[in-house]
C-alpha cells in the first residue's frame, strides 16, 4: 500500500513540475513577473526534491517506475491528475494568470491530500519515509499559501 502511494505521489509530482514549467513563459496580467520566478521555483522543488527523493525511494523497496517515467499519460491515472493550463480565449497565446493561480490551488491541494495520506500510512511504520513527506507537506503548504498570496492581490 504504501508503494502504490508512493507512485502516485510520483505522478502527481511531474505533473505539478510540468504544470509551473510548461506555461511560466505564457502568463499575462498583474504580477505575472512575479508569479513566473514563483513557478520557476516551485517547479524545481518539485521535480528535484520531490520527485527525485520519490524515485529514490521506491528503488529502495525494489519498486518499477518504468510505467510513470515512460509516458506522462500514466500522470492522469494520479489520484490528483494533472490539470491543464486554461488558455485566454481572446488570444490563445497566453495563458489567464487568475485561471492558472486557480489550476494549481487545485493541484496543491492535492498533494496535500496525499502526503497526509501517506504520512498516516507510514506513522510509527516507516520512519523515514514518514519524516520525507511531512518535510513535503510543509513545502506543497508554502507553495498553497503563496498562490493564495497571489489570488488575493489580482
């Protein structure tokens, strides 16, 4: 249980990196400047962080990976899949910086979810994977409360 936990908070992970990396250079609207170097950020926590300790740790438990890394269609079968960007329809060439602050509250939120779950999976039975996510946690917490930030200023 706690390997296909670890999975999915994988997926969830590479599609949080890719949702603040494929759209950082299409945002429009007040404070987007700001909420790029945000994402650039975020995006890096969670790819190398994140994602790389993930990886790492389900070697540990002698667990296949092969199916996540090969195709990001595997993201969609996360439990918090991953949310596409919501292109302007007056000019599909950026992206609404409200509706991509929105997608990725969404997203954080869960990751929340699903560290707490595995963190109630692991408590008193995997020490370090246990004390990995509630790091996690705190962090996927600081990236909801800068979104929040943002939201609240636009």
């Amino acid at each position: 249980m706690i390997v296909t936990e670890l999975k999915n908070a994988l997926k969830e992970e590479f599609s949080a990196w890719y949702g603040y990396i494929v759209i950082r250079d299409w945002l429009s609207g007040p404070y987007s400047k700001d909420i790029v170097k945000f994402y650039e950020k975020t995006a890096k926590d969670e790819l190398e962080d994140h994602a790389y300790w993930l990886m790492r740790r389900l070697r540990e438990f002698d667990s296949n990976i092969q199916s996540i890394s090969d195709s990001p269609k595997s993201w969609l079968t996360a439990t918090h899949p991953y949310l596409p960007p919501v292109w302007s329809k007056k000019n599909n060439l950026i992206v609404e910086t409200r509706q991509s602050l929105l997608t990725n509250v969404k997203n954080e939120k869960g990751a929340i979810q699903t560290y707490k779950k595995i963190i109630e999976l692991t408590d008193g039975i995997d020490d370090v994977t246990c004390k990995k996510c509630k790091e996690i946690l705190k962090d996927e917490e600081k990236h909801l409360e800068m979104l929040e930030r943002f939201l609240a200023k636009i």
